[in-house]
C-alpha cells in the first residue's frame, strides 16, 4: 500500500519553529526523490525542498537556510525543519515522492504563520 502521512502542521507566530514530519510506506520509500512542496491559496503548488537517495538536498530560494530536508532510516520518515517563519509560509504543505513532478502525494497538512 501506497502511504506518504504528513504530521506536525498548526498555526505559529512570525519568528517561530516548526517540524513537519512525513511516515513513509515501504513500498515507495526508495522512490527518490523524496520531498516537500506546499500550497498556497490561488497559487501553485511549488517544491520547497527535495532529497535523493546519498543525502543530496535541494531548496528552492524562498528558503534561504531557513529549512532542512532530513530522511531518517530507522522509521521511514522524512522531516522538514522549519526555522524563522514568515507570514508569507503560510500554506498547505505536501510530502511527496517518486520524480519530479513526484508521482505520490501525501494528504497535506496545514501551517498557518500569523501574529
């Protein structure tokens, strides 16, 4: 069974950390890359970071060191640590795998940035 269950989403303020975390089926867990794109409303969907299978990671720009892409193995999650949050993160957030565009979709989980 295909499975990608994103987790760790809530409103914050301006400045603040978040972790969203991805649990990963087995079955696609070596589809690389795997990743994290987000929504917001009226826009498209963009990648905002990705990671292939020897640890290589890509950020679009909006991120500038802000964010980090981690996989750990012992429980097939992909993390996203997100630091120093803009109101301007706000959207639905997508783990994703299998290409690029990804061919799996989690179900999305929400974060919301407002003072």
């Amino acid at each position: 069974q295909v499975q990608l269950v994103e987790s760790g989403g809530g409103v914050v303020q301006p400045g603040s950390y978040l972790r969203l975390s991805c649990a990963v089926s087995e079955s696609i867990l070596n589809l690389y890359p795997l990743g994290w794109y987000r929504q917001a409303p009226g826009k498209q969907r963009e990648l905002v970071a990705a990671i292939w299978r020897l640890g290589v990671t890509k950020y679009a720009e909006f991120v500038r060191g802000r964010f980090t892409i981690s996989r750990n193995n012992n429980n097939n999650m992909v993390i996203l640590h997100m630091y120093r949050l803009e109101p301007e993160d706000t959207a639905v957030y997508y783990c994703s795998a299998g290409g690029v565009p990804p061919h799996y979709w989690g179900q999305g989980t929400q974060v919301t940035v407002s003072s």
